[in-house]
C-alpha cells in the first residue's frame, strides 16, 4: 500500500515532511505507479510547492514528450511553464508539432508567447504557414500579401495559432460547423447546423472531452456565435455536455457578442414554466443588464432541465427568477443522481421518492442553498460523508432504505429540523447526533437499534421522536433532558423498565410504548401534566401507580392486554379522559368512583373477569361506546338507560339473564350486542329504541320473539 499523494502533501504543510523528502515521494509514485490519475495528482501537487530541482525538469519533460496519457502531459506542461519557464523552449517547441491533447498544445503556445527568444517566434511563423483550413488561410494570405503580418510579435502569432488549433479540434468534432476569419482570426462561430449532424457511437471519445468547446473562451477577437439547437442538445449526455460546455465557454469570454448570444438562447424558450420565469425577470429589469453570469447560469438551468425531462417526462420542477430551486421525481427508475444536477446550484428542494437510487455522488453536498431532501423508498445502503455539508438543510427523509450506518459527520448539519431514518437497517446511531440542536422530528423507528446514543438527551428542540420497532433494552437517562419533546413512541421493543427522569418530560402529550415487556411505570408521573395520550398495551403490568390519576390533560388512556387485577382510585380522578380501553387484563372489579370520568366518550373493559358493574358507570352522559364483551357480567344496573349518549352496547360474552327495561330509554343507541349470554325474555322498550340499527343475539332462545318481530324485520 503506497501513501496517497494528498496524504504526502497534507504531511508537508503540516512539516512532517522536509521539502527534499516530499518531492522523492512524489517522483517516486509518478515514476512507479500505474494509475494515471494518482500520478496526475503527484504532478499537480508539484505545482504546489515552492522549488528548483533540475532532476525535476527532467522528469516532467520526459513525461510531456513520451507519457502516453494527455492528462499526465497537461500536468507536466503546466508545472514547467510556472516552475521552470527559462528552460521550457525546446521541449514545448517540439511538443507544438507532436502533441495531440488541445489543452496541452493550448499551454504550451501561451507559455511560449511569454517567452522572448528568436527561435520561438521562427517556428510560430512556420506553424502560421502550415495552416491549411481554407478560410483561415484566405485570411492569412491577405495578411501576408499586405506586409502586415511583418509587424506581427510572437504574442500576436501565438493567438493565430491558438485560433487555429481551436478550430481544427471543433471542425473534428463537428463537421456541420461554420465559421468565418478575419486578419487570421476567428470571427464568428455558428453550431446553429450541428442539429443535422448524426451522432455515431465512433464520435463518443471524440464529443466525451469538451475542453476545446471551452476552448472558445480563448478567441477574443469573436464577433458572433450561434448556440446549439435545442433538439440537437438533449439528443444525449454528450451533446448535453457539449452545450454546457460552451456555455462555459461563452461565460469566460465575457464579451457584448458572448452576452448577445446567452440573450438570444433564453428569448428562444419556448416551455411554458421557465418562459414565464424568464418573462417576470426581465419585467424588473432589463435582460441587456443582467451580468454574463447570470445569464449563463439561467441557460445551464434551462438546458440541464430540458434534459431531465426528455429522460423522466414525470419530472416536476419550480423555478424562481430563472433558477431551478425545486426537483420532484416519484416511481421513476434512475439507479443513480445524475452528476448534471449539479448545475442547480439555487435548488432549495430536492424530492426523488421511490427512484431506485443505490447511491448518492459526493458532488451532492455542493446544494449550499438546499433546504428539503426526499429519499424515501431507494436502495441507498450508505450515505456519503459530503452530505454534512449541506448546511442549509432543514428536512431529510431517507425513509424505506438499505442504510446500515449513519455517517458521524451528520452532526454537523446544524440547520436541521426534521430527519426520517424510519425502515432502514441501522444498528446504532452515531453519538454525533445529538450536535443536531435545532432537530425537532426524528423518526428512528423500524430498524435494528439494540441501544441509543445518551447524547441524544441533548436534542433541546427535539418535539417528535420515534423509535418503534427496534430491538431497544433500555432507554438513557438523559431523555428526562428532552424538555420540548411532544410525542414520544416507543412500541414493539424489549423494554421492562422506563428510566425515572422521564417523567420530567412536562411537555408531553403523547407516550405510547406498546408490545414491550414493562413490568412498571415510573412512580412519580405527576409531572406529566401535558400528557394527552398513553398507550401501554401488550405488557406485563400488574398495577398501575397511583400517580396515574395526576394525568389532568389525559384524553386517551390504552392499557389493554396485560395483568392488571385491579385499578387505583386515583384514575378515577381524570377528568378530561375520553378513551379508555383496559380490555383483555384480569379485573374483578372496577372502583364505584367510575362515574366520576365525566369526560368519557369510549370505554372497553371487555375480556376481564367482571361479575357486576357500579352503578355509578350510569352517571357516564357522554358515554358513546361501553364494550364489556367477555366478562361474567349477571345483571346491569337498574339505571343503564341513563346514558343517553351511548350509540353502541356490546355485551356479548356474559352471564346475563335479563336486561333492565330502562335500556329503552337509550335514544341514540345503535348497535346492541347480546350474543352468547343465558337471556331468554326481552324487555319491551327496546321496541322505543328507534335509532337502533343493528341487535345481535339468539332469537332461538328468546321466549317473547313474537313480540320484536317488526324489530327482527328491520334488522334483516
């Protein structure tokens, strides 16, 4: 294993590494590895560092005439036009004629135009004669008649060459292009045809480098320019790159005929959301004010957009001010993120929900103004580190991924207020979350999370968390610190204990902490006076703390299935309490304060072991919905049709022989349940009950059917 040329460099600056030893290590890989792209770095890191080694010089110019990869020879070229100029003629003058790479010949002749020597303006001379483009020659040949180019310095032959190997490199890739010359340089460049040249898979390597389109941005004496067709541009990822880079091109030129083209592009768009964009900007403000960048990034967006949607016609976008600012894609198959999406560099929301993303690019984390990301329903396994530096991010939702870890530099976004990880693969959660201060919903749920992070109490604007569904044992401490948390679940874990300190969660109003295997409660709950809803069922309680009736805003009480024998008075004392289920438990009795829950709405008290309700349950106005299937109820209170809210009675599963007649007076009643009990008269005044919808029972048994056979008629 060698040592990475960024490491090497990161050692020197840090003077770990004397300099004579850091440019050893570097000639070393450049001459024994065989990756281009490490040896590239090595000779750029060159560039970095501050020396005069002639064993240097003769490397690099061994590597600019012989090395078979133009991007080493690039390197090579540019470390010796800025560390050894004064010994760069030879070597760059025979390059001139052998070199193929235009970004390396492009060095090369603006090196050698800085340099004075007789030699090098012989050769530019003869390299102006050979130039056999008709139209440029036309062009020289009237220079030459005319003596003028007699006056010409070597700075001037340098831009006619530089003209010239630009043209010869963009005539080779498009041959639909035109172009005019003037004193032997370019004058203007039409592409405007290109859309009638067919792109073969031969002109792939060909169209894949872009520099000589970018190139362009080095004829200064251009007049004129005509962009791509449209149609031509979003053929495919080549020619889309083809476009960008000339508006690349364009941008680094910086000329009024640069600018009059980007103008002329976007007076051109014809889709109707970014037309209209583009209408309400120019409105405020003139489009010939607007700065070459502006327009160039106007058009990048325009044609990066184009081209999505020739891809993923489902694709929905907004644009403000002529920038792309939000993304939406769902149901559609894009395996990975498009490295053009880049070019977005306003976007604010980027949603791509159910797409088939296996992963993301580092380049994800240039989004600077990026505030919304959607994930959910991919394939990603691993998220890269560079999405820390999202810093404008507030909402992410990777929901219904293959994550199985969470990078630690997650912590850093510091903006963030919402972030779903729920039906992933995660095993642990980094401590680092808890640096995420402004977090106030964070869904954990549905994974494999055996324990969490104490540092996670440190979330002090955390308002939602939800962590069902994992394999959790214990619960820190450190939760009593969440004093902003509002909905805290906890269902489906291993847990047999709660931590004391959550109780000092005064802002609670939902705790649900179902299907777990608790066998108590924190005594003192009379600090949750926030407190709305509690769902405890599927447990192993066998009491309840008295502290339960302290519970003042308690609307919502779920303790079903678990072994509760008997209930304090004290819950009795709920006075806001509407839903209540203490079903499947093994209750002999329930407290004769009962009557005192004024608020209730929904009582289940099915499947226990009662013999007899008090009567003071008839007290119940409110009361919709009274289930007490299952017990071994003989008799009701005389007083059942007090309740003149309840619309539904189930009764199914009891010992009852007889009904009170003054359930006749339940006028809203809708369904009456009576299957499986010892009845064998009816009372009459059920016949009063008109609402009643729906009455199950056994006729069979019932002696005084004939006497309910308008009713059993309407039921049928």
């Amino acid at each position: 294993m060698y040592l990475k040329p960024n490491k090497i460099y990161e050692d020197f600056r840090k003077r770990n590494l004397g300099l004579s030893k850091t440019i050893d290590l570097l000639i070393t890989l450049i001459e024994n590895i065989a990756d281009d792209t490490t040896r590239k770095e090595c000779i750029d890191i060159l560039n970095k560092i501050d020396f005069k080694h002639n064993k240097v010089f003769t490397i690099l110019e061994n590597l600019l005439i012989s090395d078979n990869n133009e991007n080493v020879r690039y390197s090579a070229a540019k470390v010796i036009k800025t560390k050894f100029l004064n010994k760069a003629v030879i070597p760059f003058l025979w390059a001139l004629q052998h070199e193929s790479s235009y970004e390396c010949l492009i060095t090369i002749v603006k090196s050698l135009e800085e340099i004075i020597d007789e030699r090098i303006v012989a050769l530019m001379i003869e390299e102006v004669e050979k130039i056999n483009i008709d139209k440029f020659k036309t062009s020289l040949n009237e220079l030459f008649n005319r003596n003028t180019i007699n006056n010409y310095s070597h700075k001037d032959f340098a831009e006619i060459i530089i003209n010239n190997i630009t043209l010869k490199f963009l005539i080779k890739k498009f041959d639909k292009i035109n172009f005019k010359v003037k004193n032997g340089l370019i004058s203007e460049l039409d592409f405007s045809d290109v859309d009638n040249q067919v792109i073969y898979w031969r002109d792939r390597k060909t169209l894949e480098d872009p520099t000589d389109l970018i190139g362009i941005q080095n004829l200064k004496n251009l007049e004129r320019i005509k962009f791509f067709p449209l149609k031509w541009v979003v053929n495919n990822d080549l020619t889309y790159k083809s476009s960008i880079a000339l508006i690349q091109a364009l941008e680094g030129l910086n000329t009024r005929p640069a600018k009059e083209t980007l103008i002329t592009q976007l007076l051109l768009i014809e889709e109707p959301i970014f037309r209209k964009s583009v209408t309400n900007l120019i409105y405020h403000s003139p489009i010939e004010k607007f700065s070459i960048s502006q327009l160039s990034n106007i058009l990048r967006n325009f044609i990066t957009i184009s081209f999505l949607r020739k891809n993923h016609p489902q694709l929905n976008f907004e644009v403000e001010s002529g920038k792309i600012v939000k993304i939406k894609l769902e149901e559609d198959p894009l395996i990975t993120l498009p490295e053009y999406i880049n070019q977005f560099s306003s976007l604010q929301s980027l949603i791509l929900k159910n797409c088939s993303l296996y992963s993301l690019p580092d380049s994800i984390g240039s989004f600077k103004h990026l505030e919304i990301l959607g994930l959910e329903g991919n394939n990603l396994k691993a998220l890269t580190q560079s999405i820390s530096d999202l810093s404008s991010l507030k909402y992410l939702n990777l929901k219904n991924n293959e994550l199985k870890k969470i990078p630690y530099s997650l912590g850093k976004l510091s903006n963030l207020s919402y972030l779903n990880l729920e039906s992933n693969k995660l095993t642990e959660i980094p401590k680092s979350i808890g640096h995420i201060s402004s977090l106030k919903y964070l869904n954990i749920g549905r994974n494999s999370l055996k324990k969490i992070p104490a540092s996670l109490g440190s979330l002090k604007a955390l308002q939602y968390l939800n962590m069902r569904l994992n394999n959790l044992n214990l619960i820190p401490e450190s939760f009593g610190l969440l004093d902003s948390l509002e909905i805290l679940d906890l269902d489906n874990n291993n847990l047999k204990n709660l931590p004391n300190s959550i109780t000092s969660i005064s802002t609670l109003k939902k705790l649900s902490i179902e299907d777990n295997q608790l066998i108590q409660l924190p005594g003192l709950m009379i600090l949750f006076q926030s407190l709305e809803i509690l769902k405890l069922g599927w447990n192993q309680l066998e009491f309840l703390p008295i502290s339960i009736g302290s519970l003042k805003s308690l609307k919502t009480f779920r303790i079903t299935d678990n072994n509760l024998q008997a209930l304090p008075l004290s819950l009795c004392l709920l006075s806001s309490l509407e839903d209540l289920n203490i079903s499947q438990n093994k209750l002999m009795e329930i407290p004769e304060q009962f009557g005192n829950l004024k608020s209730l709405k929904i009582l289940n008290l099915s499947d226990n072991q009662l013999k007899e309700l008090p009567d003071s349950i008839c007290s119940l106005n409110l009361l919709e919905k009274l289930d007490l299937s299952g017990n071994n109820i003989e008799t009701l209170p005389k007083s059942t049709g007090s309740m003149q809210s309840l619309i539904e009675l189930s009764l199914n599963g009891n010992f009852l022989k007889e009904l009170p007649s003054s359930i006749g007076n339940l006028n809203f009643l809708k369904k009456l349940k009576l299957l499986n009990n010892k009845l064998t008269q009816l009372p009459k005044s059920i016949k009063n009950i008109s609402s009643l919808e729906e009455i199950s029972l056994n006729w069979k048994k019932i002696e005084n059917s004939f006497e309910f056979s308008d009713l059993v008629k309407k039921m049928i």
